[in-house]
C-alpha cells in the first residue's frame, strides 16, 4: 500500500468519508461474477482498515450492502465519487490484482477524490483526527 497511497492521504480519506458517509464502517458485497477475487478485495481492505479508523464488513446479500464491487470485461475500473444510491465500484480482472487499485477505488468510494482531478490540488488539506 506504501507505494500507492501514503499515511497523509488516508488520514485526508477519513477526514473526506465523515462528511460523504457519516460513518466509519461500510459494508460490501462482491457480485458472483468476481467472487473468486472475494480475498483479494477483503485483504486490501484489511489493510486499509489497519491504517485508518475506517472499517469493512462483507455481506452475503447485495440489497444490506452500502457498496457493491461488480465486475466488468471492460478496460476501465471506476466507482463514483462519495457517496451515491446503489454504489457499485466496476473492477475488472487487472485490477482486482492489483491491492492498491481496489484501495484507490474504494477511497474514491469514500469522498475522496483523485489528487489529478481534485479542485483543490493546490490547497492544503487539513487533517482532522477527532473525525476518526
């Protein structure tokens, strides 16, 4: 995780979900189609979770689920920005192998948007540790 997101950044991520989720645990649900990537998906977001104050509960019924990781033959792997009804994050097989591309993802789920295309690129973010 080291060579993608910094400590910084997911310290800015906790500070970005209060505000889009209000709260600090989500729960997901991985679609039949990428269930044999079910590992994967959890232990990068083990690993998330044990350096923020964010957790991740997967769930066996899509409809409990805040967000839901679909696959998709495409080229692309994409979530929305924060928090949307029916929140599903697109991955396809690369990047379910790739720990730091579902972390990414998962911290666009959040609220947190990505460095080259966020408004506030030249600002200084605030951490707020009282938020975790």
């Amino acid at each position: 995780m080291n060579t993608i997101i910094g400590l910084l950044l997911l310290s800015v991520v906790a500070t970005s979900y209060a505000r889009t989720w209000g709260k600090s645990s989500l729960t997901y649900h991985v679609d039949n189609s990428i269930s044999g990537s079910s590992s994967k998906i959890q232990n990068a977001l083990n690993q998330l979770s044990s350096q923020t104050c964010l957790s991740f509960t997967k769930v066996s019924s899509a409809s409990g689920a805040d967000i839901k990781y679909v696959g998709t033959k495409g080229h692309a792997c994409y979530s929305p920005l924060g928090k949307v009804n029916n929140h599903k994050i697109v991955m396809n097989s690369y990047c379910l192998n790739k720990p730091g591309i579902i972390q990414k993802e998962m911290i666009i789920a959040l609220g947190y948007n990505q460095r080259n295309e966020g408004l506030d690129n030249d600002n200084i973010q605030k951490i707020r540790a009282d938020y975790c």
